[in-house]
C-alpha cells in the first residue's frame, strides 16, 4: 500500500512526540530567528512596501530648493516664490504648499502646544486626500478674512477629544482665535514625520509680510495627466533661473528640482539602516538555520541502525527522506507560529520605547503574516534536506556490521556539523563586533565636547502666533520682558534666548563677507548664524576670547553688531583679537561690526569639526519660534513648573513645549541611534547564544559518541584535567577558526556601517581584542560544561557502555 503525505505527517508528529527536547530546541531557536526578521520586515513593510494614501502616487512631487554653495538639502521654498512657480506652472495640476508650526490650543486645563501643518486649500487636492469625517479645506479658505477652520490629525482626534464622531462644527481656539472644525483625516496619512501631525489649518496666500528669503515652505505638486517628472523639474528649474534674475540678491543661487513623492519620503540614511538591520537578520536567521540542521544531523546519527536496519528491508530511499522532511516542515511552522507571538511582543517593546508614532502603524498585518509563513516554510528546506538526503545514503552493510566505513560516515557527519558550528561562530562574532561598533558610536556621541557646558540647563521652547504678535516690535517686546522674568526666578543663575540651539536645531548656513576684501561668486565662507540675547553665552559658559558680548538692548540698524566664533575669526584673521572691528555681512544683509569673539562650539553631534559661526542680537532679530534657556543653581528640573507658570502670567493663552532638561532633550534627539544599536545589540546576542549553543550541542554529542574512549584514557591512569585540555582544544579549534572568519566577514560589515550611525569607525584595536575575547570566553565554556559532565562518569560505567 502507497504510503501517502498524511501517513509522513502522522509519523513525524508521533516521532517528534518522542524527543520532546530535540522538538523544543528546534522550534525556539527558530522561532527567534523568525520574530527578528518579522519585526524588521513590518518596518520595511510600512516604509517601501504600503502604497502612499495619494490617489495618483506616481504624479505626486516634491519641489524642493537647492543651493550648491550652501550645502542645502532638498531645502525649503518661500511664500512668493512659491506663487511665482504657481504663477508660471503649465506642466503640473496643483502646487501646494505648507509649513509646521507650533500653535496653543485652549483647554480645560490650561493652554496646550500643539503641531499644526498650515497648508494652502489645495494640499488635500494635490495628493487626493479624502478624510474619514467631514471635508477637507474648501477654496478660497487659504485668503485673508475666509472664516478659520482646522482639520484635525487622526491621532490628536482620538487623543484629545477621545474620537467623538460628532466633533465636525465644534469651535476649538488655536493661537487665541475661534477655529471651526470641519474634518478629521485617517491614520493613514501618519507616515513618517507627518505622524507628529496634530491639526491641519489654511496657510494664507495673501500674507504681504512674508519676505522672499525666508525658506520655510514645503511645496508638493500633482504634475499633470501625460506629463512627466522630468518634463516638470524643467519647468521648475527654467522657473527658478527666471527669478534669480529678477530678484538676485534673494534668488541668486538658488534652484528648484521635483523629486518623486515616494521617493522623498525617505533619507538615504533609512536605507542604510534598513540594509543594515536586514543583513543583520539574515545572518541570525542563517546562524538559526545552521544550529538546527545541527541538530538535526546529530538525530540523525542516532537513528542510523534504524534508517538501515528499514533500507536493508527493502524501503525505498522516499520512503526514509519523505517523514524527515514532514518532521522539519511541522517543526518550520511551529517556529512559525512562536515567532509570530514572539515578533508581536517585540514590536510592542519597541513601541514602549521608542516614543514615535509612526510605530504606532507598524502592524502585523496579511502581507507580514504571508512572510512568516514563506519563512517557515523556507526554513526546513534550509536546515531539513541535507540531513534527510545524508540519512538515505547511508552504507547499509557498514552500519549494520559496524565496519571502518561506518565510522567514517559517522566522522563526515561529524565534520559537517563541525563546518555548521564554526558557520555560526563567525556569523555571530560578525554580528557581534558590530553590535560592539554601534554602542561605541552611541556612547561617543554623548561624550562629543561640544565646546560648551550643558549642565544644570533647562529649556523650554514657544511659538508666538502672528495673531497676537503681529510685527518684530511685538515679538521682541514679550522676548524681553519673559526673559526679564524668568531671569528673577528663585534657583535661576543666568537666562538667555536663542532661534535656534546647537546641538539640538538645524543650522541656518549663509554665506559670510569681510569689508574690504574681494567677494567671490561661491562666497569667502560658509557660517552657521544664530540669533542670541545678553546672556547666552553665559548660560552656556562660553569662553569670551577678545572684545566684548552684546549690549543689554540692541535694536536698530547703525547699531549692528556681531559676534564671531573662533574658527571664523582664525580663518579670516589669524587670530581672534584681528577681527575685532572688522565689518562683516551674513547673505547679502546689512554690514555688522565684529565686537567679540568667542570659542567655537558644535552645532551637530555629527560635525567633524566645529563650523564657523556668526551671532547676531535677538533684539535685532526678533524669532517668533525661540528657545528659552535656564541655568539652575541645582537640578533645572526643578524649575520646569515655575516657568511654565511665569509663561502663562505674561501670556496666558501661549503654549510651551515640554520644558526638560538640555541633556534630556539631546538624549531624545539621538532616538534613531539607540533604536540602531539596540536592534543590533538584540540580534547579536541571539547569534551569540544560538552559535554557543550550537558549539555546546556539537560537544556535548562528540564527548556522548567518546565516552568509552574518556573511560578508556581514565582507566589507564589520565587525569582528568589532560582528558579536559583534550576535549576542550577541539571546542578550541573550531572557536579560533570561527573568530578568524568572523572578523574577516566583520570588517566590511563596520566599514558600511560608518554611514548609517555617526561615529562608528572600524578601528580600535581594543574593541576588536574585547569582543574576540568575550567571544572565545563564550565558546570555551559552551564546550566545558558538556566535558566536565563526562569526567564525573565512572570509567567503569563507561567501558561499559562505549557508545558507538
């Protein structure tokens, strides 16, 4: 009678019943292996694979403004050249155009800062965006004296207002003024930056104080049916060399290119990690795939004289491979199954951690549910085919008489899983030193000297809505007096402000000119600029090297004043006291008079070197986005309360944002770094454990199959601690060659790194001599465990029963 698929699945259940143990070990080393490259797949899932919420995502552009001389990129645009490009458009539909900005929402409990996208009327159009409630914004609602309206974020709906369905005409106040709620938007649109979204409102396009050099627009566009985006970044660019024209001391430099939508919505940076993490889990995957087949293997040992004793009866060689490979398939799916379970907790772990809500739409989902099964399914024909072929080649006769060639079948078994075991140890040592790489580079990071003290610092931050604060008179008179008053705080040493902080906000780079010296068409030298008032550099002790700081007040064009960094003054002068006087002028602006000069500091972590710098008086440059910083005389946590109250006596509807401490809030800066090195410190010590135990199995069973010998060399007189040195130089061996081929694969593999985590370097040779040490420590003891439990077996017992 035929024996049928069914019958094979019936016999590979009832033989893994019988070796609970040998089951178990399979279906979690694999049901690790599997949840880790679940996990990284619902990441690339969610990023590549989910189509964009647009109706027409292949006509779907950004435009974008880029100036060589500026190292800018895919930077932003201005209000009227955005109405130029609009003006002049015939290869696109729509172009549309937003900017981010902080709003206070009024609540129950008092003011609430909030992310508001200001978006013309026709954003929604552009990408073919409908909302879950409501509508969208209707035309003509982005002009001057149109009735204010908000949509609002899936997210904040659900949050804020608890997802009340009947929310659509309710009035909510932002920056002081009555807005009518007229829509709420699906969570689909939550992807990447635009999850941090909480309320959409109309940007007005008849904003006259909106000066042609302030880039701060995003402008996506639907480039027309037939056309293509080629066709419309010619048209884009011809537009931008028509306006530099026009106006060249703004437009000079500058031009614009349209990038696919898609496209955009990724960095080259996520690509690296992505690849990465990938390579990473196909590594742990291959080291889970090779301990299995080890054991595997060694099952398959055992049953020899049973495979015989059936061929020798005349079972066809199917016959034997077809249950092995039933039992490998139950055992895939059931890891299948754990790994699942397993990836489920893993995401909520990182959701816990990670604090982004684009984890939120991270899911497991049909697509992600198909991988695990390909995976599972994939997996047995990785580790379960070459044990079940070597089983139906057996030599029946040998095995059956125990001849010479029976044991050297056994000894090419037991050189294959030697080649699997040492597999592992270099794929996890590889993994190793790169966990090792990514946890150096995050710890580097945080011990960067940035040239200034951040200790004792609180910040807080505000935006103040043009509502309210219709002109720099304004802005600057709240800037003074807040600053005035969180100065007289009880614990406060020193208060300062700034439009921009380093370390923590973007830099502002234009190009700086000497008085008196010949201007060339790139520029002498690039400087990062910063607005500050009295006080800043106090508050972040600052060594002052020549001059002096700013005045108390320091408004008005004839008094225009600057302060240099040290770098810029060195690279220019020669020395910080030879640019004391000098004239200088940032981006065609007006000339200043160098009066200080001060040491350099690091805008960015990820700076080689401190960038020259250029600051200017706040009082001068009214922001209305600023950055309130406190220097406590003890811990400046302490002080977030009494300044937020101090905010709210001065202007009781202005909303701050969560004022923390300045090393607080760089930790939650460097949030892509630690998600890197810990997902890299997660794979790594699974390849670790999974190759130890590997290492532990394949010695564990070589001292089984020796064990007559072990009783043998102690009946004659061995001491156990020669019998140990024997056993342990082959766990020894097989380390060492293991280690070799693990740094040789890990070099490349640091060296590709270097561009996905800042500061990763494949130097060191400490680093390196560590992680080979923690890994021959590791190896060593994977194989003494199973050594010292055959030396406490009486010699006796063991001549007794030799084994094979």
């Amino acid at each position: 009678m035929a024996r049928t698929w069914p019958d094979d699945l019936r016999s590979a259940v009832r033989a893994l019943a019988r070796a609970p143990r040998f089951a178990a070990a399979v279906v979690v080393t694999l049901a690790v292996a599997i949840a880790a490259s679940t996990v990284i797949f619902s990441f690339v899932e969610e990023l590549v694979l989910e189509p964009l919420p647009l109706a027409h995502p292949e006509r779907v552009v950004l435009a974008y403004s880029e100036n060589a001389g500026l190292d800018v990129w895919r930077g932003a645009t201005s209000l009227p050249d955005y109405l130029d490009w609009r003006a002049r458009a015939t290869r696109f539909e729509e172009l549309a155009a937003g900017h981010l900005q902080r709003s206070s929402l009024e609540t129950a409990s008092g003011p609430l800062s909030v992310l508001a996208q200001r978006a013309t009327a026709n954003l929604f159009a552009a990408w073919g965006l409908r909302p879950a409630l409501g509508r969208t914004f209707a035309p003509g609602e982005d002009r001057a004296g149109a009735p204010p309206v908000v949509v609002l974020g899936d997210g904040f709906w659900r949050r804020q207002l608890g997802g009340d369905r009947q929310v659509l005409g309710r009035v909510l106040r932002l920056d002081g003024r009555p807005h009518t709620v007229v829509g709420v938007l699906g969570p689909e649109i939550e992807i990447g930056s635009m999850a941090w979204i909480d309320v959409w409102t109309p940007l007005l396009l008849d904003d006259t104080g909106w000066p042609r050099g302030r880039r701060t627009l995003q402008v996506t566009g639907l480039v027309a049916a037939g056309t293509s985006v080629a066709a419309a970044d010619a048209e884009l660019r011809e537009s931008s060399r028509q306006l530099a024209a026009a106006h060249p001391e703004t437009n000079a430099g500058w031009q614009a290119r349209a990038l696919p939508f898609a496209e955009a919505m990724t960095i080259p940076e996520t690509w690296l990690v992505l690849g990465l993490a990938s390579l990473a889990v196909a590594l742990v995957l291959a080291v889970a795939c090779a301990n299995v087949a080890g054991l595997m293997l060694a099952r398959g040992l055992d049953r020899r004289r049973e495979v015989a004793v059936r061929l020798a009866l005349g079972a066809a060689r199917g016959r034997i491979v077809r249950p092995l490979l039933a039992q490998a398939a139950l055992l895939g799916l059931a890891g299948g199954a754990a790994g699942l379970l397993l990836a489920a907790l893993g995401l909520d772990l990182v959701r816990a951690v990670a604090f982004h809500p684009f984890f939120d739409q991270v899911t497991i989902d049909g697509r992600v549910l198909g991988f695990v099964l390909a995976l599972a399914l994939a997996a047995p024909l990785l580790f379960g085919v070459g044990p079940a072929l070597a089983a139906s080649r057996l030599a029946v006769r040998d095995v059956l008489q125990g001849a010479a060639t029976g044991a050297v079948a056994g000894a090419g078994s037991q050189r294959t899983r030697a080649v699997l075991v040492v597999t592992q140890l270099a794929l996890a040592l590889a993994l190793l030193v790169a966990c090792s790489l990514t946890v150096h580079a995050a710890i580097a990071l945080r011990r960067v000297d940035a040239g200034f003290d951040t200790a004792r610092t609180l910040v807080l931050r505000a935006d103040l809505p043009e509502t309210r604060y219709p002109d720099s008179a304004a802005v600057a008179r709240f800037q003074e007096r807040l600053l005035a008053a969180l100065a007289e705080l009880p614990g406060v040493r020193h208060a300062a402000a700034s439009d921009r902080l380093p370390l923590l906000d973007g830099e502002r780079l234009a190009p700086l000119a000497i008085r008196g010296r010949q201007e060339r068409s790139d520029g002498d030298l690039f400087a990062a600029a910063a607005a500050v008032s009295q006080g800043y550099f106090e508050v972040f002790a600052i060594e002052l090297l020549a001059g002096r700081g700013f005045p108390p007040s320091g408004g008005g064009e004839a008094g225009a004043v600057a302060l240099l960094s040290e770098s810029a003054a060195r690279r220019s002068w020669g020395s910080p006291a030879a640019a004391l006087g000098a004239g200088v002028r940032l981006d065609r602006g007006p000339w200043r008079e160098v009066i200080g000069v001060v040491r350099d500091v690091r805008r960015s972590l990820r700076e080689s070197a401190p960038r020259p710098s250029l600051y200017l008086p706040l009082a001068q440059h009214p922001e209305r986005r600023l950055a309130f910083v406190l220097r406590a005389e003890g811990p400046p946590e302490a002080l977030a309360a009494a300044a937020r109250e101090m905010v709210r006596r001065i202007d009781a509807e202005l909303a701050v944002e969560h004022p923390r401490s300045f090393d607080q809030a760089l930790f939650d800066s460097l949030e892509q770094d630690r998600l890197v090195a810990g997902f890299f410190t997660a794979f790594a010590l699974v390849a670790l454990l999974l190759a130890a135990t590997g290492l532990y199995g394949l010695m564990a069973y070589s001292v089984g199959r020796r064990r007559g010998e072990i009783g043998v060399r102690m009946a004659l007189g061995a001491r156990p601690r020669d019998v140990l040195a024997l056993v342990l130089g082959e766990g020894a061996r097989l380390a060492a060659l293991g280690i070799a081929l693990g740094i040789a694969a890990a070099w490349p593999l640091a060296r590709a790194m270097r561009g996905a985590v800042h500061g990763v370097e494949p130097s060191g040779p400490a680093l390196w001599g560590g992680v080979a040490a923690l890994f021959a420590a590791t190896a060593l003891l994977a194989s003494y465990l199973p050594t010292r439990r055959a030396l406490r077996v009486d010699p006796a017992e063991a001549l007794r029963a030799p084994g094979e």
